[in-house]
C-alpha cells in the first residue's frame, strides 16, 4: 500500500519538479554572480568608488563605463561595491528576522494556549502595522548607520516566517516521537531542542532565502529615501543621489538609475527564485 | 445472465486468476508485490485470503478491480469475471464490473466514505449510476439497504454525515453501498480489522447473514486467522506474494500442510488453548520481495527449511485431502503429530524474585477530564471523562493487562500514569512517592507506543534514540552510553551493528525492539505499553510478547499492558482489569478473570474473540453485544454498561452505580447482579 502511494507521490514531484528546478538553478547563478561581484569588487571594480575620478555628470565612455555622478566618482565603482552594502544588510536583516521568527514560532507553536495566543497577536499586530511609514520612522529616529537599518528591517519582517514556523511546530509537537520524549521524562527545553527546533530547519532555510529577496528591497527603498548610511553606498543610495541630482529627467537615467534598478530587480528575483524551488522541495513534505 | 449452477461451483468459477504477476517499479526499487498466484472463486462461496502485511493479498485483488496504478504497477496474468477477461477491459467496461457486479469494502470506512456527503447520497450513487434510477427511488433503497445492513431508525439516519456513524455503522454503510447493486462477489479488505472485537463480531455476522440471502461470493482479505476461521468456507494463506497453501478451512487449521501455516496458527495466542510460558515465535521478518523469487520465499525462517529450498520455487501441489495443496516440498512430512513451532510449557508467566511481593504502582481514585470542545456554546463547560475513578495497583515484576474497546480510557489511563496528562484528582504513587509534575520525578515511568516507527524521530540514529533516556537524566558518561547501548541492543536481540542505523531501515518487529531497549535504558520500575504489538504483522508478535517476558523476568519491572486483543493480553499478564468508559468494571487474576469472569461486559468480551479454528467459530451460541460505545462526554446514568447489558434489570442498573466491590479475594467486579 504504502509503496503505491510513494510512487504516485515521486511522479508528481518529478513532474513539479523541473520548471521549479530550472528557476532555481537560474536564482542560483543570479544569485552567485552578484555574490561574486560583492566579495571581489575590488578587484572588479575600476575605480575606488569614494575617489573623484573624472568631471561631474560624465556619459558613458571608455573610461567610465557607465559615466559619473554629480562629483565625478566613478559610477560602475560605485555599482560593484554597493552591491556588497546590499547583499549583506539583505542577508543580516534576514537572519536576524529568522532568528527572532523562529524563537517566537517555536514558543507559539509548542505552547499554542495562553503563551501561543499572545505571541501571535504580537505577530498580528507586526503584520498589520503599515511597513514604510514605520520603517522611515524607525530609522529616521535610530538615525543612519548599517546596522540601524539592519535591525529595523530586521525587526520588521520576522512575523511572517513565525506563522510558517508556528504552523510547522503545531504539527510536530503532536507527532509521535514527541510524545515518546517527553514519556521519557524529557523537560520541554530538551523536546524543543531535539526534536522540534532541528526538524524546522528545512522549513526556516526556505523562509530566511524568501526573507533575503524581501529585505534587500526593503534596503533599497530606505536608502532610496536617503535613510541609508551616508558613508556605505548601496545600490538604493545611488538611486537617492540620482533622484536628488535631477538624473530620473535627463538622459542620465539610462546609465544613472537604470543599471541599480536592474540590480536590485536582479538580486531580489534571484533569491526569491530560489526560495521558490527550495519551498516546492520542501512543502510536500509537511 | 449465466446460467450459475451452486453445486457445481468448481465448474463455473466466478473469478479466476492464472499466474497473475504485480510488480511496482518505483523510482528507487522494483518490488515484485505478486509473484504468480492463481486461485478460483465459486459462486457464493467465501473465500479467504491470509497473509501479512506485504504479503500481495491486497494488490492481487485490487488488480481485480482494476484499481492499480499503472505506472508503477505492471500487471501480466489473467484475471476472469464469469469468464470474461478482466484485463483487457476498457475503462467503460471496467466501470460496469465495479460497483455492479463486484464491489469492494475497504479497512478504514471513515476514509473510503466522503465526509461532505449524506450516506444515503453515497449508497444511492452507484445506483444511480449503474441503475438510473430517479433520486427519490435510490434514496428509497438507501433507506432499505441501511436497514438491511442493521442500521437502527435507518430512515432517519439516512441524511446523517458519516461523521455522525460511529465506526462499526460506517463499515454497515459502507457495505450497504457495497450491496447496492447486488453485485456477485464482493471483496472485503480487512473490513473488522479498524473495529473492536465486539464491533468486529457484529460485522462478521452481518457478512454472513447477507452472504446466504444473496448468494454472495465473498473474497475476504485478512490478516486476522481468528476470522477466517469464522466466517471462510475456504482460505488461500499468502506470503512474499506467493500462495502458500490453499484448502478448505477446516485442512487449514486441522492439519496444515505447511510449515508457514502452521507457525501462524501456534504463534498466535489464544483463548482456547492453555496459556504456556512463552509463545512459539517464527523467527526473523516477513520477506519484501525485490527480485523474482528462485525458492520458496520461507525457507530461511523456516524449521524444515533446507539448502535445496532455496533452489527451486515450489508449486502448489496436492496434499493430504482433496481440494488442500501447498507449495511445500516437505508438506508430507508434515502432520499432526509434528510438533514444528516448539512453545515453553503451560503454567504460570515467570515470575521475578523470591515472590515477595511489592506495590510498585498504586493508583487512587484517578479521574482524567478533558474540555469537550464540540458543539454548543452549552456543552463547552462539559468535560469528557476520560479515567473516571479509577484505582489499581501493580507489583514488581508483574504485569497488569488493561483491555476495553478503543474509547474506553486505557489509553488515557496509560499516559496519566507517564505523566504525560494531569489528572483532575485523584493520586498516583511510584514505589511510594507521588509523581511531581513540575520537577518531573518521570524517570521510573517509561512508555512503549503502538506504532514504534512514528514514536522515533526518523533523522536520528538508533544508538542516540536508545541512549536518549540516558541523555535526559544524565545517567551515564558519555563513553558510558555507548557501552550501556550496545548493552541494551544485544538484551533485546539486535545485532550491535543497529547502532549506527536509522529507524527506517529496520522492520516493524525490530523497531519495536529498538522501542523496548530505549524504554529500559532509564532503568525504570514501571513500563507502560500501548497497544506494543497490535501495529505488527502475525509472526511477530509473538516474538515482542516473549521478549516482553523475559526482560521481565530477568529485570523485575512492573508492567502496565495496554490492549483490545484479549488473548495477547491473557498470555503476559498476571493480573487483568477491564476498563468501561472510563472505569473499571472488573479485576482479578487472569486465570481466574478468563476462567470465570463475572461481568456481563467481560463475558460479552471474551465471546466476541474469533476463535481460530472453525470447529468452535461458527456454531458458539454467543452473547453478542449490541451497538456502539456510549459517548464519553455523555455516560448513561447508573451502571454505565446498562444500556448495552444483556441482563440488566430495569429500574436498578439503569439507577443505582454499582460499585467495584471484590466479590472474593483478588476478584473486584462493579455489577449489581454478581452477588457476594
């Protein structure tokens, strides 16, 4: 009987399985090529992108790539390294989401009465809350610096993977095994770290990717509202200086506000492709 | 319509199988669930087919049906209805076979009915599409196939969802619509096998009944020989996908003609035989077919089992009397005489000791409540009582079996006592010391589930689940588990190599073993076990009760035996309680308790158990219990057993509670009518 159901099972998988696979694999090199370019922008990018290298509001030619900015810095430079200022407050921020996600899904999810309730109309009210106007708030009042944004984004999107986790929780802390361990006169904190935190990892790797793809667009708007770290530039803080300089009604925009789009656009999709082909892996498995 | 004479059965069969072969070929495996079987149906005749699970019983009859999947099934073989080819068959064709002239019941009814639709909708369906009948005439014959099937006030009940049938009504239902369009033969997957025995008892009957007054032919799939013996004119016993041996049911269980056979019926315990000190086991696990068989698939667990076995596939060849063969080239040498599945001697279990005795578990006035959550913002305050009032005690080095139907609170009893659920009131004392919930003093309480492989977690390996208890309570160094672990594999008859493995890579038998080392790592004095053999095959079973004993004798552990198989719990227990929504309604010795049992509810029991063997089954003029469980939430007043009790006196059981009085020494019963 059960052998029957296996296969119908593997058939659907396989058949499921290939476009999710093929956009995965595209997340995946999308994802590695500005990885790529983030841990070795130094050697990649031309110029030092701090450094006045040429006249202001340059075109495109053989020296810049893609021209300069308002006080002749180097805008390709500027790209390659902002793209490590994204990457890593999108990575952190989605961490740090996971980390409080998960702490408040697996105390949701084991003690689903009085605790349970209470943590998720925390989580409610987290998920109500309108995102920017709270965000620019957040870090107009922390004030600018990396890590401020980090923390805020991070604190702001931590809701959703706490209900995918709780949900997973509800169900195994019913499964079986848990049970037997606690017949064994196992204290909660051992079934929690044991038996239940470990099987949600699956799960929480899917959501921490899904988060990534969220917090770098989050990134990107607080530095596009000039919100970011002054000194750290990122791909939305290029955006915030061309929108500042005019460049979003000239010409410039082609090489000033379109290349930081894309990539934004880029790693977002990247990441959120693979949390797609990583998801439909996974969720047949609950 | 063919012309189908009974008498001459043999020379129309109904159904008719020749070497039919079932193979899945799934991503990772190829396995070879049928390997060549053929067998004949006569008209109204039932015909058994036993075997365990794996064994191809169920897919060689759902191939009938034409019910497999394909991929991965591959089918090869003929099957014929009447004489009518089954396989080649059009889907159109197909469909007029089932439902219309065989039909088919499955194990779990709560499954196979669609919970969004009214039964009487569900039985009138394959009419209305066989029949084309008009909706008020199928609902018409709804109405009369539920009463048939001996559904109670079947008109009214005939709009109900089939979450308002209890159990034992939806398998009624569920062969109501079976019935529906008088098919020939109907195909019974392990129909009781989700039912209690009381329940199964009253469905048995009823199979019987409609068999004779439509002229049935029954194929009834089990893996259950109390059963067959019941209710099958003539059985096929199946095995790795091959049949055994086949005859009529009465060859089968007086004088098998193989070895297989024969160690089922004696490892199986039973009412009707004397309880010995150990059950006979057949070793090792039923085999999973990867590639086509080249000897008889038995031949490693077999006690005649020798080189040239494994070296030709035997054939089924006549044996003894006609009509009987078996695929067994030592079949002459079997017989009545021969003693092949040795057993220990009759008597009492081992005991532990000196036969001092000493309470290990003393449990007072226990009551368990849990919110009953359904319904009404009315019925929100009341409580299901789940333990009622419950007191007992066991020694050390003894067994208590605790047996009621599936509802009746010996489960929840079992965990109260694992300190995995608080208890209202009422107190329960380990070797004297009251269990603390907060600190959890739980360590000299350890449990054995039903199902070992969902109570292991499945990313684990096998020596960390079995040191796990050790881990809890820091009972030994690290160095130390190892040691203790390998220990406790080879105390439970697995090989050290386990250690490192997964649950998964085991069979049901020696997870269970694996359940049974982790359980006695912590050294506890109390081992409570749910249902620890009712998820294993036949053949197994006796091999897990045995251990059970033997640990037992040897380390001096208390056990609480949780089950609904009466005779599994009479072959380990010293002492057995039987538990009535909630309560306990008699206690005593188990010779004494199955011997000479006083209530109503017991003796109602102890009939309902098939007996395998079919000289006793069919004719035994029984008390049969009527209806279902009484709801929890809701217990008749009185004597809660009133409403089903076939002696109670009006005005008195339906009143006055009985109390749990002991009628003799060592003999507590709770009955108005059992005088002192």
């Amino acid at each position: 009987m059960t052998s029957k159901a296996a296969a119908g099972r593997a058939g659907r998988r396989r058949r499921r399985g290939r476009t999710s696979d093929v956009l995965g694999i595209c997340g995946v090199v999308t994802v590695g090529l500005l990885l790529i370019m983030a841990v070795f922008a130094p050697w990649l990018a031309p110029y030092d992108p701090s450094e006045r290298v040429g006249r202001p509001f340059q075109p495109p030619g053989r020296e810049h790539l893609l021209g300069t900015n308002d006080v002749g810095q180097d805008l390709l430079s500027e790209m390659i390294y902002g793209s490590r200022v994204s990457l890593v407050v999108g990575i952190a921020a989605a961490a740090a989401a996971l980390l409080i996600g998960t702490a408040v899904g697996v105390l949701a999810g084991y003690y689903p009465r009085r605790l349970g309730a209470f943590l998720m109309r925390g989580v409610d009210v987290v998920l109500i809350l309108p995102f920017l106007p709270l965000l620019i708030v957040l870090a107009a009042y922390l004030g600018r610096s990396l890590l401020n944004t980090t923390l805020v984004i991070g604190a702001l999107i931590w809701a959703g993977p706490a209900r995918i986790i709780r949900s997973q929780v509800l169900s195994l802390r019913s499964r079986e095994y848990v049970l037997a361990a606690r017949s064994m006169g196992a204290p909660d904190r051992w079934t929690i770290f044991r038996h239940v935190v470990p099987r949600t990892a699956l799960l929480a790797t899917g959501s921490f990717v899904r988060a990534v793809a969220g917090a770098i667009l989050l990134e990107a708007s607080l530095s596009f509202l000039g919100l970011g770290d002054p000194i750290q530039k990122s791909w939305g803080s290029v955006l915030f200086w061309a929108q500042a300089r005019g460049a979003f009604l000239t010409p410039a925009w082609k090489w000033w506000v379109l290349p930081p789009g894309l990539l934004i656009m880029a790693a977002s999709l990247g990441f959120a492709l693979i949390a797609f082909s990583l998801e439909e892996r996974i969720n047949p498995r609950l | 319509m063919t012309d189908v004479s009974v008498d001459h059965g043999k020379a129309v069969p109904l159904l008719e199988i020749e070497d039919l072969r079932v193979r899945f070929e799934l991503p990772t495996e190829v396995v070879h669930a049928v390997g060549g079987i053929s067998l004949e149906v006569a008209p109204s005749e039932i015909f058994a087919l036993v075997g365990e699970s794996g064994s191809g019983k169920s897919v060689s009859m759902l191939s009938v049906m034409g019910l497999l999947p394909s991929p991965p099934a591959a089918v090869s073989g003929s099957i014929r209805f009447e004489g009518r080819e089954v396989s080649g068959m059009s889907g159109r064709e197909l469909n007029r076979l089932r439902g219309r002239e065989a039909a088919m019941v499955f194990q779990e009814p709560m499954s196979s009915l669609n919970p969004v639709h009214r039964i009487g909708r569900q039985i009138g369906e394959s009419l209305r599409i066989h029949r084309g009948v008009t909706r008020s005439e199928a609902r018409r014959r709804a109405v009369y196939l539920l009463d048939r099937v001996g559904i109670p006030a079947a008109a009214s009940r005939v709009d109900d969802y089939p979450h308002e049938f209890s159990g034992g009504m939806r398998q009624r239902a569920m062969i109501a619509m079976a019935l529906a369009c008088d098919p020939k033969l109907l195909i019974a997957d392990e129909p009781t096998t989700a039912l209690d025995v009381t329940v199964q008892a009253q469905i048995i009957d009823l199979v019987r009944e409609l068999q004779a007054e439509y002229r049935l032919a029954v194929v009834w799939i089990t893996h259950d020989l109390g059963v067959v013996a019941e209710i099958a004119d003539r059985v096929a016993v199946m095995y790795a996908g091959r049949i055994l041996e086949t005859g009529p049911a009465s060859e089968i269980y007086g004088a098998t003609r193989h070895p297989y056979t024969s160690g089922l019926l004696r490892s199986i315990p039973r009412l009707d035989r004397q309880v010995t000190s150990r059950l006979a086991e057949i070793p090792g696990a039923p085999l999973k077919v990867s590639q086509e068989l080249r000897g008889c698939p038995f031949h490693q667990r077999c006690p005649l089992g020798q080189d040239d076995c494994g070296d030709a596939l035997p054939e089924l060849e006549a044996a003894g009397a006609p009509a009987h063969r078996s695929a067994c080239v030592h079949r002459d040498q079997m017989g009545p005489s021969i003693e092949l599945w040795p057993a220990g001697a009759a008597g009492e279990p081992r005991t532990y000791g000196d036969g001092r005795r000493e309470v290990v578990v003393s449990v007072r006035r226990l009551e368990v409540h849990f919110p009953a959550v359904r319904g009404s913002a009315r019925s929100r305050r009341r409580v299901v009582r789940a333990v009622d009032g419950v007191d007992l005690e066991i020694e050390r080095g003894r067994t208590l079996g605790l047996v009621g139907e599936s509802g009746c609170g010996k489960t929840t009893l079992g965990r109260a006592l694992a300190a995995l659920v608080r208890p209202v009131s009422g107190s329960i004392q380990i070797t004297g010391r009251p269990i603390d919930y907060r600190s959890g003093r739980r360590r000299v309480v350890q449990m054995i589930f039903q199902d070992p492989f969902s109570a292991m977690n499945p990313g684990m390996r096998v020596g960390d689940i079995i040191g796990e208890p050790l881990r809890i309570h820091r009972l030994a160094s690290k160095p130390r588990i190892q040691e203790r672990v390998l220990d406790l594999l080879e105390q439970v008859g697995l090989p050290p190599g386990a250690h490192g493995r997964y649950p998964h890579e085991f069979s049901g038998g020696q997870r269970q073993r694996i359940a049974v080392a982790r359980a006695l790592a912590a050294d506890p004095e109390v081992v409570v076990c749910d249902e620890p053999v009712s998820s294993l095959d036949v053949s197994v079973q006796a091999q897990v009760v045995n251990l059970l004993a033997d640990l037992q004798a040897g380390n001096g552990m208390a056990l609480l035996f949780i089950a609904h198989d009466l005779a599994v719990v009479r072959h380990i227990s010293h002492e057995v309680a039987v538990m009535y929504l909630g309560e306990i309604v008699e206690r005593a010795g188990r010779d004494r308790l199955y011997g000479s049992p006083l209530h109503p509810y017991t003796k109602a029991l102890l009939e309902a158990v098939p007996a395998p063997s079919p000289a006793v089954g069919p004719d035994r003029n029984r008390i049969r219990l009527t209806g279902d469980l009484p709801s929890p939430a809701d217990p008749p007043p009185g004597c809660r057993f009133h409403t089903r009790c076939p002696v109670a006196v009006e005005g008195l059981c339906s009143i006055r509670k009985p109390e749990l009085e002991e009628v003799r020494p060592g003999h507590w019963v709770s009955c108005h009518l059992v005088s002192r």
